[in-house]
C-alpha cells in the first residue's frame, strides 16, 4: 500500500512540474482565476490609472483604463457571436480593452488594444490593436489559430506601411498585451520564476517585425502597496524581458486587480479606482461620470467664495449668468445625437 501511495505521490509531482505542451499554442494558467462564477454576473472589471508614460524621451501624466470581462466567441470567425451562432461553434473567451491617453504638447496619443484569451485555459486567441494622433493612425490585428500566427499591420509610417509579419508561437508563448490579465492566472502564492517566450507589446504607433524572445516570470512576496484608489495588499510579479524589466503590483485578493505596473521605460500605472458595470448599457447622458467616484464636496470647496457674499451674485463668476443659451450644449437641442447602443461588451 506504501508503494502505491509513493507511486501516486510521483506522478502527482511529476504532472505539476511537467513542461508546457509545446505542440499547443500559448501558454496555459496555473488556476483557472476567470471560470470564477464572479465573471458571470453580467458586469466588466473597469479599472482607472494615473499613468507616467514615456513619449519622445520624457515622461508624461495620462490615463488609463483597463476593461476585464467575459464574451462568447464564434470560434471559426474569431468574433464576437452576436449572431445566430450554432452553441459547438462558440468559444468562451475573456476580453482586456486596453485603453491609453497620453497628451504630447499639442496633440494627444489615444491607443488601444484589445486581448482575447480562452476563458478555460488562458491560451491567446487574439489581438487587435490601434494608434491614433496627429500624425495618423496604425492598426494591427493577429489571429490565432494554430503555431503559425500572422501579425497584419497597416502604419502611416513610409518605412512601415502595410506589412503581414509571421509570428511562431508554441506551448511557452504569452502576449505582452495579454500580461495584465494573463498574469491573474497564475498561483500567486507559489513564488519564484516560470520561463516563457513573450510576443512584444503591439500597442504602439510603430509595426515593427515580431521577435518573440525569451522572459523570465517570477512571483515574489505580499507587500502593501500605496496608489490614488487606497492601501492594498499586493503581489509583485517580476517580468524580465528583451526590452527591460516590468513588475506587475496584483492584489493578492481574488480576483487579483491590477494595482500598480511598474514599467520598465521608468513609467508607471497606479490604480485610481474600480468598478463592475455593465458599461455598455450605460451610454446615456445621465450615465456620464456614473463610473468615477464622487468628488469630495468639502474638498473642492473655495472657503473664501464661501465668506465672500459677493462672489455669489458676481456676475463675472457666476457660470448661471454667463450661460449663453443660444451655444449652450446643454439647452441646445441641435447638439444631441443619437447613440448606437450595443447588446454586451
């Protein structure tokens, strides 16, 4: 009976310490974090950054907001099965919008990128990714459908233009755009390093050729960690990679947040606040800032307006009288227009 025990104890063993399959495609999670019945109660995970972000060589403040939520795939097309779509044809996938603001003096940096992972395994399924700003606009897109991937790409840039770059992935390859929410999949209490390949990060204005390199990923101990949206107990997860070093701050409480992203540029993304929402069906006029929490009356209050009886009725500094009805957007009825509204994320 001993022997049998000790047999059953080695492949236990054996199994959790087996390599990544590398006939798959993408590596798989360590937990399955988002077959939590949290993802299925019909709300996104929307969470906001104050970002410091690098452009033409100087940090700048931006924005960020990072959008995690559940969605049904049609798993030929690789879209989402908003249509009459046979239930062995659909895929349960989760979505990361990545959505980034960065003002350059005059003119502003607005990027995206969308993930995709299987839900069960957290194996890529796809990427699409865009860049828009004075200058133009580049998109990327890369379906995934076996080993051999291809990355389209259609730059404003001359040397770049629009290009179909391979890109090889097997049983150790994650996306870098992918690590926000990839990296929830892992055992944080199980510190150390895991080896993966890492596809560079594609949310960029630039569509350079793929070179999928070599990363280290490693798990270190809790600590307490300080943003805008409070104290919270986070995990670091180390990733060492061609272009630097980043540690992702994720909360050690399920369903592990991102907390703070430390790049490895010298930026950084710090949490500013959190929600669940079902975002989509909150276009309204009266939904805009229903996300954001509420400012503090007391704090942005001007005690001296308030001693001063005649900063009330000035009509220089009363915004009732500097209303010009004629071009105000609120009275005017010629500035609305109507919203297309949309049946999920």
């Amino acid at each position: 009976m001993r022997r049998v025990l000790w047999l059953l104890w080695g492949v236990s063993l054996a199994s959790a310490c087996a390599e990544p399959d590398e006939r798959a495609v993408g590596l798989e999670g360590e937990r399955p974090t988002f077959e939590d019945a949290l993802w299925n109660d019909g709300n996104a995970e929307i969470a906001h950054y104050r970002v410091v972000e690098r452009r033409y060589g100087t940090l700048r403040d931006g924005e960020a907001t990072l959008i995690v939520v559940k969605e049904t795939f049609d798993a030929e097309a690789l879209v989402k099965a908003d249509g009459p779509v046979e239930p062995a044809r659909t895929l349960g996938v989760m979505k990361l919008n990545h959505l980034l603001t960065t003002p350059t003096g005059v003119y502003t940096y607005r990027q995206m990128a969308s993930v995709f992972l299987e839900r069960a395994t957290a194996r890529p399924v796809k990427l699409v990714t865009s860049s828009q700003e004075w200058c133009g606009a580049t998109h990327k897109r890369m379906s995934i459908r076996d080993a051999d991937a291809t990355l389209h790409a259609a730059s404003y840039f001359g040397s770049e233009g629009d290009r179909a770059h391979p890109v090889r992935l097997d049983g150790r390859t994650v996306l870098a755009d992918a690590l926000p929410m990839w990296l929830r999949t892992l055992a944080l209490e199980r510190e150390g390093a895991r080896e993966i390949r890492l596809v560079p990060r594609q949310l960029s204005s630039h569509a350079s050729p793929v070179e999928v390199a070599p990363a280290t990923v490693t798990v270190g101990a809790p600590s307490t960690v300080e943003v805008p949206a409070g104290s919270f107990e986070a995990v670091p997860v180390t990733v060492e990679h061609a272009g630097g070093t980043d540690v992702y701050h994720l909360r050690r409480e399920a369903p592990h947040t991102l907390v703070r992203w430390d790049r490895a540029d010298g930026g950084h993304y710090a949490l500013e606040w959190v929600r669940r929402a079902p975002y989509w069906s909150m276009n309204g006029l009266e939904d805009e800032g229903a996300l954001a929490p509420a400012a503090d009356p007391e704090s942005e209050a001007d005690p001296e307006a308030e001693s001063d009886p005649e900063a009330e009725s000035d009509p220089e500094t009363d915004p009732e009288t500097d209303r010009n009805p004629e071009t105000d957007p609120e009275t005017d009825p010629e500035t609305e227009a109507a919203t297309d509204r949309e049946d999920g994320p």
